[in-house]
C-alpha cells in the first residue's frame, strides 16, 4: 500500500495486480468500462422482456406460498 501510494505521489505508473484495488488500473477497466445500455438492450433482447411480462402462473403461486407456510408459522 505504501509502494502504490509512493508511485500515485511521484506520478509513476501503477503495476497490474496492485494491492491498492481503486489504483489497479485493469481492474478499473474490467469493471466499469462497459456500455451499460448496451448490456441491458442485449438482456432485454436475449428473453428479459419474457421474463418481466411473464405472468405467474397458479402453480407458481402455489408453490410459493408453500414454501412460506413454514416461515409463517415461526412467527406466528
């Protein structure tokens, strides 16, 4: 920590794989240099509309309120 911080100070370029995560400049890249709309728009077109409008159907309904009955009765 005491390196990055030395090199930030002296403006020399931090090593890949640094301690300091927010110094790292691949993992900054990795994580957040990405277009975010067109990560949804991809979501969205590969079966995420399906999802969303999806209708629960009885048995799903069913099932979960089975599946909460015994947390229910904890409290109850």
């Amino acid at each position: 920590m005491r390196a990055a911080m030395a090199a930030e100070l002296e403006g020399k370029s931090i090593p890949d794989g640094n301690p300091n995560q927010c110094a790292d400049k691949t993992k900054t890249r990795i994580q957040f240099d990405y277009d975010a709309y067109a990560e949804v728009e991809r979501w969205w077109m590969s079966g995420g509309r399906e999802r969303i409008e999806a209708k629960p159907s009885l048995a799903g309904v069913a099932a979960a309120i089975v599946a909460v009955i015994p947390f229910l009765r904890r409290w109850w």
